[in-house]
C-alpha cells in the first residue's frame, strides 16, 4: 500500500500546528506579574583627563 508522501507532510504540519497553539493557550503570562524593570544606566561615563605632567 503506497503512501503520499505529501499528505504525510501535511498531516506533520497540521500536528505540529496544533500542538503549537495548544501549548500557546495552556501557558499564558501570568496577569499580576510586571516584567523586569531595565537596570538603571550609569550614573555618567568616564570623562578622560589629560595628564598634566605631558
């Protein structure tokens, strides 16, 4: 018995989709959760001072 290698292809994607949107749907963001703040830049960089022995 021959099998269509394109419908096995099709059904791969179609399962593959499917799972894709269930474990999309069972593992929303929790709601009262903020996500992490940025971490504050410094406060300035660095500023080169010329040597005043030169």
């Amino acid at each position: 018995m021959p099998v269509d290698p394109f419908a096995v292809l099709q059904a791969l994607l179609r399962a593959e989709a499917s799972r894709a949107q269930r474990s999309e749907r069972r593992a929303p963001e929790p709601a009262g959760q903020a996500a992490e703040p940025a971490p504050a830049p410094a406060a300035e960089p660095p500023t080169y001072r010329e040597d005043p022995a030169r």
